[in-house]
C-alpha cells in the first residue's frame, strides 16, 4: 500500500486525530470525581455509582464485534463520528440535570458512543501508520489518554469544589471537550485502503488471541487499581491516591512512545516482557505500601511497565492483522482490554470479602505476570516441536 503520508508520523490526519482522541478522553476522564457525587445527590446510592459504570462499559463493549465486523464497508472515519456524536449529544442531556433513570440512559448512550469511538480511532491508528513505523505510531498515539488523566480528573475535582458543586457549569466542561473532539475528528482524513483480499465477515479474530489474552490480564489488574485503590488509601490513611493517577499518567506518556519505538526495533516480546515484570513489582509494592512516597513510587514503576507493555502489545496484535482484518482485530483486542477491567473489579470485589487489600493486590501482581508464563510455555512448546 502506497501511503500518502510518505513514510511521515505526525501528519495533519495524525494531529487531528490525536486531538480528537485527547478531548473525548477528557470528557470521559473529568467525569471520575463528578458523576459519583451527581448520581447520589439524584437520590442514588453507593450501589448506583458502581451500577452506572457497570452499565456504560457493558454498552461500550455489546455492540463491537458487530461494529469491528461493518468496519470496512462503512468507513473507520464515519464509526468516529457516529462515536463521538452520541457520546456529545448524551453529555449535551445531562445539561438539564437529569433524574436517576434518565441519567441511567444517557450514560448508556454514551456507552454505545464511547465503544464506537475506541474501535474506530484504534483501527484509523494502524491505518495511519506507515510501513515499518507501526509501534512507534501506536506510542505516539498512545499518549493522548494518560494526557487527559493526568489532567481533566484534577480540573473536576477543582470545579466541583470550588463551585460547590454547580453541575450545570461542571457538565457544560464536559460537553464543550466532546463538541472540540467532534470538530478535530472530522478533519481527519481516513487513507485509502487496498481492497486486496475478500473481506472476511466475522465478528472475532482468532489472529489477536494471544495479545487479547496479555491485555485482559494486564487491565483485569487496572481494575482493582482504579475501583479500590481510593479505598486502600482510605483503610491505610495514604492521603496520595489523586497523585497516584497523575504520576501514573504521565509517566506512562514518556513510556509508550519510547516504547512503540523501541518495540520496532526490538521486537514486539523484547518490549512487553519486561514491561509486564516491571508492572507486576509496582502491584506488589502497593499491595505492602504504607506510606504517601512508597505508593507514588509504584504509581511511576507501574506507568513505566504498563506504559511499555501496552504499546508493544497493540503493535503486537496490529502486525498479526491484514489491513482488511484491522477492524475486527481491533475490536477483538478492545473487547478484552475493557472485559480485563470489568471483570477485574466485580471478581476482586468479591475476593476483597474473604481477603485483605494485601492479599488481593499480591493476587493482581501474578495476574499481570502471567503473560510471561504463557511466553515461555508457548516457546518451549514450539522449541520442542521444531
């Protein structure tokens, strides 16, 4: 394929993408310390909060294997801004301050916008990637999310403070980043494909199982973190968990670009191994963490490992795939990255009954290791059957 961008990174089509990329986050990411609080003075309980996030990410995930299937024949850039309006024109409702039930749909909306969203702006990365520069594209890309978290959750909480919690002001915030992330994504413009080989009409790729699987243990892990980490800080009186996220974030910025870079250089496992080790030593370190520095100290080793096995892993997964398989390989690898937190957070909810916040953050260290077992059972399988 001839790409236009003559072997370019950061093109106009990159930048507009990558903005749009970043505000959709920031809408997404300046909601954490907003919609809690919005959804129990509706009248809600504890129970509501979890249920509406429960309710979003089911929606974001139920129609992707169909969307990843369509993907080819309806175009990546018109699933972007199908995603993008249904997530603005939801957040545009909560604008008239809605009761509990309406608020329960319009976040399901948005959940359907948001699932639309990830698949297109995933799948239009690979597309903008030029031959040999696929890790580094996905690096680059890869930084706008952690930006958002290390910014728009700060920016929230301020406002809610500082405002006395003025929700039609805070939800007008949000609204304005999504109309932003609206306008820059229809100025991306989505390459020309080949048509090459009939377009396989699945809804699953078997080709990204293993880069799916790696990524599912490495967000089941994301989970605990971003449902009980404020609670572990709570229990141990650890007055650093906000600093936490933002350490995090941007130290997984720095990682992810590096790390796409080095992974085409490398070689995809020669980046994600480690990365994953080097996760799985910051899980214990919160798992013993009794102080504000040591927790901080594992929010930057996390970001550094997560931040490197993320990108190599996508790139991963993206060299497995034939350009007319990316959509539904992207919705394949998604799928799992969203499941991972999902299913995190419920089945560590219920062991966090009968264990303590040690044992179940030891739990999520070998769960994020698990992938380098599967490295070496795979290679020792194939060694011994060569």
């Amino acid at each position: 394929m001839n790409d236009n961008s003559d072997h370019k990174i950061v093109t106009a089509s990159f930048m507009a993408l990558f903005g749009a990329i970043f505000f959709l986050f920031f809408a997404l990411d300046y909601y954490i310390p907003v919609l809690p609080f919005y959804t129990l003075d509706a009248g809600g309980s504890e129970a509501s909060v979890g249920l509406l996030m429960g309710l979003f990410t089911f929606c974001s995930v139920v129609l992707r294997p169909f969307q990843g299937r369509d993907i080819n024949r309806k175009g990546r850039k018109s699933l972007l801004m199908m995603g993008i309006g249904l997530y603005a024109a939801a957040g545009l409702g909560l604008l008239f301050l809605p009761p509990l039930p309406l608020l329960f749909i319009l976040r399901a909306i948005q959940g359907l916008g948001w699932g639309a969203f990830l698949l297109a702006f995933n799948t239009l990365t690979l597309d903008l990637a030029p031959p040999g520069k696929r890790g580094s594209v996905v690096g680059l890309m890869g930084m706008a999310p952690p930006l958002s978290l290390a910014t728009a959750p700060i920016l929230g909480e301020h406002l809610r403070l500082t405002t006395d919690s003025n929700y039609l002001l805070l939800f007008m915030v949000a609204s304005a980043a999504a109309l932003v992330a609206l306008i820059l994504g229809a100025l991306v413009k989505e390459p020309v494909r080949e048509s090459g080989s009939e377009e396989k009409r699945m809804l699953f790729s078997r080709k990204v199982l293993y880069p799916s699987l790696v990524i599912f243990c490495m967000t089941y892990t994301l989970g605990a973190i971003l449902t009980f980490l404020p609670l572990l800080g709570e229990v141990r009186d650890i007055r650093a968990v906000g600093y936490f996220f933002t350490i995090f974030a941007l130290t997984t910025v720095v990682a992810r670009p590096a790390a796409g870079r080095l992974s085409d250089r490398l070689g995809r496992e020669n980046v994600y191994i480690p990365g994953v080790l080097i996760a799985g030593v910051s899980l214990l370190l919160i798992a013993y963490a009794a102080s504000a520095g040591q927790l901080l100290v594992s929010a930057f080793i996390l970001g550094v490992g997560f931040g490197a096995a993320h990108s190599s892993v996508m790139a991963l997964a993206a060299d497995r795939l034939p350009v007319m398989e990316r959509g539904i390989g992207m919705a394949t690898f998604t799928t799992a990255f969203d499941l991972g937190i999902v299913v995190g957070s419920i089945t560590l909810g219920f062991l966090l009954s009968w264990f303590d916040f040690k044992l179940l953050f030891i739990i999520c260290a070998v769960i994020m290791i698990l992938p380098v077992f599967g490295h070496l059972f795979k290679g020792r399988f194939s060694h011994n059957h060569s």
